[in-house]
C-alpha cells in the first residue's frame, strides 16, 4: 500500500522533481527501504518509474491534442524540448512528431 501511494504521488504530480528522500517520507519510509520495497514491486527504480509515466502521458497528449510538441514537454515535467524529444524517443522508439503522425486521433 506505501509504494502503491508513492505512485500515485509521482502520477498526481507528474510535473514535480520529488525526490526519494521526499517521497520515502511521504510514505513513511526510510529512503533505502522506500527504493528496496519500490524496485521490489514495480520492478524498476524510481525515477526510470516516473519518466514511464510522463511519457506514457506524452504518448495520451499526442494521441488526443493538437498542442505543440513543446508544451507537451512542459506540461510532461521536461522544460527542455530538444530533452524531451531525447527520452521520448529512447522510450517509444520514435520522435514525438512521428508518434503523433501515427496515433493521432486526428489523421484520417
């Protein structure tokens, strides 16, 4: 149930830079047994954790928006495009804009 409120933490603040220290907290753990029970359970660290989710919300964004690419970074957690574009692509394998030119709701 701890780790299971961390994440909805992480997802409820996609945009935030919380750090184990401050999550483990949130949680009532300590940092070292907060990332023990984490990688445990979800089989991955925390970090590596929130960027899935911030690019599986990317992908949603893309998919059901025509916002600018940019934004979409913003409104991810990545203030840098050029960043985002980076880890979007190591993530799903292709860039944003050829993502949104596959999955958009909008292409016909």
């Amino acid at each position: 149930p701890r780790i299971a409120k961390a994440c909805k933490l992480i997802t409820d603040n996609l945009l935030e830079e919380a750090s184990v220290e401050t999550l483990a907290k949130q949680v009532f753990l300590s940092p070292s047994r907060f990332t023990h029970l984490f990688r445990q359970q979800l089989g991955t660290s925390v970090t590596r954790w929130r960027e899935q989710q911030r690019i599986q919300h990317a992908k949603t964004l893309l998919q059901s928006t025509l916002l600018p690419i940019a934004v979409i970074g913003q409104q991810t957690g990545y203030d840098d495009p050029i960043y985002f574009s980076r880890v979007f692509r190591k993530q799903a394998g292709m860039s944003p804009s050829d993502y949104r030119q596959q999955k958009s709701l909008f292409c016909e």
